[in-house]
C-alpha cells in the first residue's frame, strides 16, 4: 500500500476510509456519522437502521489489521447530540469495547459538539501530535500538516469511456481531508468550489475494494449535472 506524505509524514491509506500514522502506532478516522439512519426515520425517511453497525463493523476490523495505541477520530462521529439515545444497545457495547483497546481521541464536530456521556474520552477542537494537526473542518490559512474532514471528499474518474465514483482522500504534500466513514454518508466531489481555497491541485486516493489508489488532478472530472451527491 502507498504511503501518504503530510508534511513529512507518512500516512497509510485504507480502502475501509481510514489512515494509518505508523510512526505514531495511530488510526484516524472521520465522520463516522453514528445513527445517522435513525435521525432520517425520525423525520419519515426509512432507511435500513443498519448504518451504526455497519461502520462500528469496519472500525472494529481496522482496530484488529492495525493493532493502532490510538484512534483519533476528527469530529461527525455521532450524526447528532441525540445519537446516543437511539443507538442499539449491542452497538453501544461494541463502541465501548472498542474504545477500551486502545486510547482514543474525540476532534470535536459540527454534528457533535460533545461526545456522548457514555463514549466518554479525551476531546479538542484542535489536536496537534508532532508535524501533523488534527481538525474537523479544514482552513484556508491551515499550518502545513493540517489533517481534517466534514467535506466527504469523493472523485468522479472517467477513464477508457468508464466512468467510476468513489469516495477518497484529498491531499497535497501540506494537507489532507479525510474521506467520510460513516456508512450512509454522502460525498462531495473533490472539483466542487468548496475545495478551491484549499488546494490548487490536490490528488485524489480513490478508495477501490481492495487498495487506495492515487488519481491525478489532471484525471478528474466533475459531477454530471443533477447527479452530485450531497455531503451531508
């Protein structure tokens, strides 16, 4: 698997949307959006309220690969200050479990302003470990080493007449935003304008089934009209 450089620092890209910082033995995360299906059926959509499982699922695996002394996750972990009252009591186990492998750091969101009583742990607005500072949202005027989410990046690649759609990495040797891993989390291409104060041309790590692959800027491609979907 390529390795990432943030500033000097080599960062492990995982096709299940997580990054690993080697030399810090630590997991990053982000956006894992908890109950994000139960807050959509409370307001009448029904979607399967399966999304919490599923991502505590690809969590747990990334704890077993990687064997990580910490998880940093950067902020939407939960999809609201509510989360936790709907959350399945099974699941709720499996993320206590989770966090008592290892240490764990809450990064502070816009969706989750504090962490949940029970799920509780360290938490900043803004954390920095050596070269490399831990945020949610990312900033025009970021110190080099700047490591954040909340956009969902995702790339559009049209290759060969194919075209693929998949969520990625965003980086620059200076920064990188973090792919969302909550399971029903949309993304918002990497061409958007959101973006344009942050990168000139980054690459895009687009995540495939069974590696990270990195995609040139000069190989991206818009979304088609009207079929864009939403970072949410």
């Amino acid at each position: 698997m390529h390795a990432i450089l943030i500033n000097g620092e080599a960062l492990t890209p995982d096709p299940l949307g997580a990054a690993y910082w080697a030399r810090e033995e630590t997991l990053i995360v982000s956006d894992l959006h908890f109950e994000k299906g139960s807050s959509f059926a409370a307001r009448g959509v029904m979607l399967p309220p399966y999304d919490t499982r599923t991502t505590l699922l690809r969590l747990a695996s990334l704890i077993r690969q990687y064997q990580p002394k910490r998880v940093i996750s950067l902020g939407d972990a939960f999809h609201d200050e509510e989360a936790e009252t709907r959350m399945n009591e099974d699941d709720a186990q499996t993320l206590v479990s989770l966090m008592r492998e290892t240490d764990w750091l809450w990064v502070l969101g816009n969706h989750d302003p504090e962490p949940p009583a029970r799920f509780a742990a360290p938490c900043e607005a803004t954390a920095q470990i050596g070269a490399l500072t831990f945020v949610h949202e990312p900033s025009e005027r970021a110190r080099p080493g700047e490591i954040a989410g909340h956009l969902h990046p995702c790339a559009r690649v049209v290759s060969e007449g194919r075209t693929l759609r998949r969520r990625c990495f965003a980086a620059s040797e200076t920064r990188m935003i973090m792919p969302a891993m909550g399971a029903y989390t949309g993304g918002l291409n990497i061409l958007d304008a959101a973006y344009a104060p942050l990168f000139s041309s980054p690459v895009a790590w687009v995540m495939g089934a069974d590696g990270v692959y990195p995609i040139g800027y000069e190989n991206l491609a818009p979304d088609v009209a009207g079929g864009a979907l939403a970072r949410a």
